[in-house]
C-alpha cells in the first residue's frame, strides 16, 4: 500500500562490515546516489545491522525509523 502512495524501499548491502570506514564510505555514495535520484533529505531507514547505527548516528540529517 506505501508503495502506491510514492513510498519506496531500497536497500544497501553492507553485511559484516561493523560500520567500518569502508561501509561508511559506501552509504556516503548510496545517500548521494538516492539524492540525485530526487529522493527526500531526511530518509527514513530502518537500521538491520551495525552499521546502519553507526552511519545515522553520526549524520543527524538523516533520521531513523
């Protein structure tokens, strides 16, 4: 139902990198990447790992759902 209202889902492999620099990296080029695309400022992510945590917590542009 959120899909038809302009909702989307994507997703991020980051799995077992601990919210390495390495991973912080990659989320840095995937935000930059939905942002070019016209996605919204303030994303809502849902964090299933470590280093969605870690990303958010230092970027408080970006909220958590």
């Amino acid at each position: 139902m959120l899909l038809t209202k302009g909702f989307h889902v994507v997703y991020c492999d980051v799995a077992e990198m601990f919210g390495n620099e390495k991973c912080m990296g990659i989320w840095d080029r995937f935000y930059k990447a939905l942002r070019s695309a016209g996605f919204a400022k303030k994303a809502a992510m849902f964090g299933f790992s470590r280093g969605d945590f870690t990303y958010t917590g230092g970027r408080p542009s970006i909220r958590i759902a």
